[in-house]
C-alpha cells in the first residue's frame, strides 16, 4: 500500500476514536476504539497486514518511545512530589503492592510471562504494554517460544488489559470520586475549608529559564539533546547488564535535568512534535493485530477477567490503608490508587464531573476541585507516570523464553 494512503487510514482511525471517546466522555477511551477497528480490520482482511509498518508510524515509533519518555520526566519536578508527598506515597506504594502481590499470585495460575505481561499492563499504561511487546519481540527473534501462548498473542494480551482496565478504572473511580466530592462538600458548609481565589501562573516551558545556551534551545536542538538522553540511558542500561531498563533510567534522567534546568518542563512541548510523536508509539501496540484472529482471543477471556477483578481488589485494599494512615479519607485514598487504572487527562476529566454533579453553587464546585483536583492529576503522575515504569521496566526482564 502507498505509504500515504496508509498514513491517512490509520489518521482516519484515529480520528473516529477520538471523536467517541469524547461524545462518551471518555468513558470508551480513544485506544479501545482504535484496537476494535485494527482488529476487526485485520481479521476480516479490510486492511492489508503491512497497513502500520506502511504508513512509516512503526519506524518513527520505534526511535521516539525513550524521547517520550524523557519527556514525562520533564513533566514532574521534586518541587511538585514534596508538595504532594502524600499522594505519591499511596499511588507509589499501591503500585509497588499490586506489582509485587500479583506477580507472585497470578503464577499460580499463569505461566510466568503471561504473570509478567499482565502485571506490566494492570499496573501502568502504554509504556509499560510497551516494554513487555519489546521483550517479547526479543525473545521471538531468539528463536524461543514465549510460552503457552504464541508470540503474537502474548503481545496483543496487555494490549487488550490497557484498554480494558481504562473502562473499568472510569466506572469505579467516577462513583468514588462523587462520595469524595460529597464528603468535601459537607465539610464546606460545616466552615472548615474555604473557597479562594488566585492566579496560579502555569509552570510553563516560556515561563522557565534553562542553563542552555540560546542557540540549544531550539525545536530542533531540544530533540537532539532528548535523543541524546535516551542514547545515554541506553549505554547506562548496558552498563548495568541489562538489570535497569532503559526507559526507567530515561524517565529519572528526565525529572533530574529538568531540576537542573537543563530541560524545560514539558520539553516536547515547544517543538510543536509531541502529538505526532505520541501517536507513533500509540500505533506500535497494534502492530501484533495484524497476526490475530477473534478465535484466538478466547484464551484470553481468564486472564483478563483475572487481572481486572484481582487489580481493582488489591487498590481498594492496600490504597486505602495507605491513605488512611497518611491522613486521607478512604475514597480519596482508592481514587488516587485507582488513577493507574487510567492516568492523566483521566484525572481531570473525571474530578470536574465529580465535583459539577455534586456541587450545587459555583463556589462549591470550585472547592470541591481544589481540594480534590491536585491531588488525582499528582496521583495519576506518580502511578502512571513514575512508578509504573519503573516497575514495568524491573519486571520484563523477568520473561523468558520456554
């Protein structure tokens, strides 16, 4: 197929998953539509199996993924974790329990890389699916089986948890967040939070000076000094044998150099990039699709069900006692561990809902968002962000082939 022709299809498909993911409030996230299209697509042979590796996004996704990564580091300063040491202590923590408890349950009933690729997924979003495709591809050019189940297979397995867990993580923390709401609501009218009002100026790249020379501050030397970061991370990782991932050494690199204003926050902005880069990415996890048919999806109904229940199961319990002996309320606690069922912009989304369908006045909405609002958009940080990939990154290596 023309690489522009299929360039435009995948856009197309991208777009209809757009639009209803935001007629539903993103209740049916963009990537869930996106993986029924590619899927039945592929299947029903709509769609040559070379449509993603022809529109050139595969190839561009493939060099970018560390950039992307430095660039949610840059994203996070250790101004922002002191201010919210509390959030991040139960979305870390509750990420690091749900890693460590399913990982050791879900091989009583899995073989371990089905264990492995679906803990990476419950536990984190895009990057962490992946990483685990990565390590599979690696193991499948090894000339090793992956496992009872067949390389493409495994791969298309996070996949669909992703999509899956983004749904389940919108109903339960949507219901949550209006007791919270409801609860800041009350203590409102009791007298003990006030409302008030000031012009938070956004930490916006513009706004911040980088150590740089003029002349490294441009879209072009910004992207070369971000590939420059992840080449780096890359030769850290081999110099560890392989123990750190990559993408975990060019997350931390991330948050460090923006400390030391080498990188301005949110460095991708300003080089106008960052959509067509996330879209690259995006588009990678499809790519086992092409090799997939329906029937063969039926065994992955268990493990699915398994991890979803088992995941949604772990945060109610362990963010709860987390948040509670940190002094957060109990659904307060579960929403923040439940943010990495789903991350940002999620957590916004559903904390403006929250606190428009229980406020009854302007004011008591605005409250309700500022007492709530930092808190998810901190918390879907330090899960999604932060600690998953970190976690993800420990994990993968833990595959083999059988």
């Amino acid at each position: 197929m023309e690489p522009v022709l299929a360039f435009t299809i995948v856009m197309a498909i991208w777009t209809i998953g757009e639009f209803i993911s935001s007629k539903t409030r993103a209740l049916i996230s963009m990537m869930l539509v996106a993986s029924m299209i590619f899927l039945i697509g592929f299947s029903a042979d709509f769609f040559p199996h070379d449509l993603i590796l022809d529109s050139g996004l595969l190839n561009l996704g493939t060099a970018v993924i560390g950039i992307i990564i430095v660039h949610l580091g840059t994203m996070m300063s250790f101004e922002d974790l002191k201010a919210q040491w509390k959030t991040f202590v139960i979305g870390a923590s509750t990420v690091v329990v749900m890693t460590l408890v399913l990982l050791l349950v879900s091989q009583l009933f899995f073989d371990r890389n089905i264990a492995v690729a679906g803990t990476a997924a419950i536990t984190g979003g895009t990057v962490s699916v992946l990483m685990v495709q990565d390590k599979i591809q690696e193991i499948y050019q090894a000339g090793q089986s992956t496992g009872h189940l067949s390389s493409y297979l495994l791969a298309v397995f996070p996949l669909l948890i992703l999509n899956m867990k983004n749904l389940v993580g919108f109903l339960v923390t949507a219901n949550i967040l209006k007791k919270e709401a409801t609860r800041v609501k009350g203590e409102y009218r009791k007298g003990n939070l006030s409302f008030y009002e000031e012009e938070v100026a956004a930490n916006t790249s513009a706004d911040v000076k980088s150590v740089l020379p003029d002349f490294l501050q441009t879209p072009y030397a910004t992207l070369f000094l971000l590939g420059l970061t992840v080449y780096v991370s890359g030769w850290l990782s081999r110099m560890s044998g392989g123990y750190i991932n990559t993408f975990v050494i060019a997350l931390l690199l991330g948050i460090i150099l923006r400390h030391f204003k080498v990188f301005k926050p949110n460095a991708l902005t300003p080089t106008d990039s960052f959509g067509l880069l996330m879209i690259s990415i995006m588009v990678i996890a499809f790519g086992p699709l092409a090799d997939i048919q329906p029937k063969d999806l039926l065994a992955l109904v268990w493990p699915i069900i398994f991890y979803l229940v088992a995941g949604v199961l772990i945060i109610f319990a362990s963010a709860y006692v987390i948040g509670r002996r940190v002094g957060y309320s109990g659904p307060l606690s579960i929403a923040v561990g439940m943010t990495s069922f789903f991350g940002f912009p999620g957590t916004m989304v559903l904390t403006k809902e929250a606190a428009a369908a229980v406020g009854e006045t302007e004011e008591e909405i605005a409250v309700i968002e500022q007492n709530i609002l930092p808190i998810m958009v901190t918390g879907g940080f330090s899960t999604i962000t932060i600690t998953s990939v970190i976690t993800g990154g420990l994990i993968v290596g833990l595959m083999m082939g059988l």
